[in-house]
C-alpha cells in the first residue's frame, strides 16, 4: 500500500467517529511532508478538525507539545 492509498477518508473513520474529541489531526507523512489529499483534507473539514500534514518526526514533536497545553490533538503516524 502506498502512502497515498493509506491518506483515504475511509482509513481514517475512526478519527471522524471521534471528531468531537479532536480539534487538531496532525498528520506525519514520513521522512518529508506531503499534502493531503483533497477528499481527506474535505472530509476532515466537514467534521469540524483541523488537519496538519508534516513530517513524521515534526507530528511527534508537535503533538507533544499541544498535549502538554492541553489541547485537543490526535496525531496519524507513517512509520520512518
């Protein structure tokens, strides 16, 4: 499976399922940051989270960070 075949609405029901729980999605994309892909990007939207793709190694950082603030993060992890 590729990264782009992983990045589908389908893949990620368990985070909308959750979406009153979550503010932000961040997204770690691996080695490099690459967009999402529009139907995930609207499909996250249309649950009211907030979606950030970046690097898997940034994601990290940064969820740690928003959950020492307390903030209503989940983070989607592709292995490095």
């Amino acid at each position: 499976m590729t990264m782009e075949d992983a990045l589908t609405p389908e893949h990620f029901q368990r985070v909308i399922a959750e979406a009153a729980e979550i503010e932000v999605l961040l997204v770690g994309t691996g080695t490099e940051m690459r967009p999402l892909p529009a139907a995930l990007k609207a499909a996250l939207r249309a649950e009211q989270i907030s979606s950030d793709p970046m690097s898997t190694g940034a994601a990290v950082r940064t969820f740690n960070i928003m959950l020492s603030e307390s903030r209503a993060v989940a983070a989607a992890l592709i292995a490095v």
